[in-house]
C-alpha cells in the first residue's frame, strides 16, 4: 500500500495566517492527489482533486500543489471556519489511502 | 444537490455480519459518471477506505479486509449496500457512504453522506 503522512500532525495559528500541510507519499502518484476537510462531528468535505483543482464552491483562499512525493495545502488566510483536521488521500494506486491528518485549530 | 444517507444496525456482535445501506436521494446510481464507495473511520483516528461499487455490480475493495466484504447496489431502490463478515472491535467506527467521481482525471469521494456509528460488541 501507498503510505500518505501529513505533517506536521497538529497546527495552530493565528487568524489571517498563511497555513501550510504537507503529505508525502512512499512512492510516486504523480498529482493523483486529493485533500479534503473535516470538521468535528461531520463527514469529510472535497476541497481540492488533482494536487491543485479547487472543487466548485470552495473558496479561493484553499489552494494546493506539488507532485511526485511531495504535495502541500494552503490557507492564505486563516479564518475561524477553517478549523477543523485536513486529510490527503492518494487514489495512484489501490487501496485508496488517506494522509493521518492535520488538526488545525485557532491560536 | 444530491444527498446519501446510511442506515442500519449501531450494534452487533463480534463474529457476526455488519449490515449498511445507503439511500442516494437527487441523483441516480445508474449514472455512468459515478462510483459509489464505503469509507469508515475508527474512533478518534483516520479514514479507511473499503470499497467501491459500480451500478452494474462491479465492485473493488481493500485488501486489508481480507475479503470479508460484499457490495451491491439496487438501482430500482437507488441505494447500494455493505455486508462486512466476521467483524471484531477493531471493526468499530462511523462508517460514511459516499459518490466517487471517476473521470480521466478525477477520482475523487465529493459527496458523503452524514456517517453512521456502528459499535461491534457483545
């Protein structure tokens, strides 16, 4: 299996921050790469597909990147609703795997 | 905006059979365009994907679960279904249904249902 880990595992920061997760996968899935957002109590929501497509009507200020190996998710500014863990999943190769997550909370 | 609910049972017992339904309310399983998947998550951890269903019946799961899942979809009820056999307490966890877009350049879970706990004990 393909191993996803997300760091670092928990983040706190301040509002209107800039905000950067990282997920590294054990070998190359090119950009087939996805982050999703969960908030406490509720079922994950898409936010980004492909490394970098932002999923329609999520906000501009979400953004991801990388390829390969390497891949990151971006808050530009951190708002009070974006807390919540944040999760990258592979779908490269099967099974699917999900990163550990990254709890994001409010400094 | 199309909406999945799972239902079933909150409770069973080890060894037994875990029984989940998902009812897919404002679009149809029949479509071309999607995949229908199970993803559960323990606890207090991550999430697990365990399988997949086409509306034709094909099916690909995880193999960590050592083939102890079926799948079926019944497009005259619009919901597909997960039997999970001989489950133990590490089978303990929400279990979400949810729509798998899968395009040439997409496969992504972009719609869930609300998740639903099902606690494995005697």
């Amino acid at each position: 299996d393909i191993q996803m880990t997300q760091s670092p595992s928990s983040l706190s920061a301040s509002v209107g921050d800039r905000v950067t997760i990282t997920c590294q996968a054990s070998q190359d899935i090119s950009n087939h790469l996805n982050w999703y957002q969960q908030k406490p109590g509720k079922a994950p929501k898409l936010l980004i597909y492909d490394a970098y497509n932002l999923e329609t009507g999520v906000p501009s200020r979400f953004s991801g990147g990388g390829s390969a190996t390497e891949f990151t998710f971006t808050i530009s500014s951190l708002q009070p609703e974006d807390i919540a863990i944040y999760y990258c999943q592979q779908y490269h190769d099967l099974p699917y795997t999900f990163g550990q997550g990254t709890k994001l909370d409010i400094k | 905006q199309p909406q999945l609910q799972e239902s079933g049972p909150g409770l069973v017992k080890p060894s037994q059979t875990l029984s989940l339904t998902c009812t897919v309310s404002g679009d149809s399983i029949s479509s071309r365009s999607y995949y229908w998947g199970w993803i559960r998550q323990p606890p207090g951890k991550g999430l697990e994907w365990i399988g997949s269903i086409y509306y034709s019946g094909s099916t690909y799961d995880n193999p960590s679960l050592k083939s102890r899942v079926t799948m079926s979809a019944d497009t005259s009820k619009n919901e597909f279904s997960l039997k999970m056999r001989s489950v133990t307490a590490a089978d303990t966890a929400v279990y979400y249904c949810a729509r798998q877009r899968l395009q040439k350049r997409e496969n992504v879970f972009d719609i869930w249902g609300q998740g639903t706990m099902v606690t494995v004990s005697s």
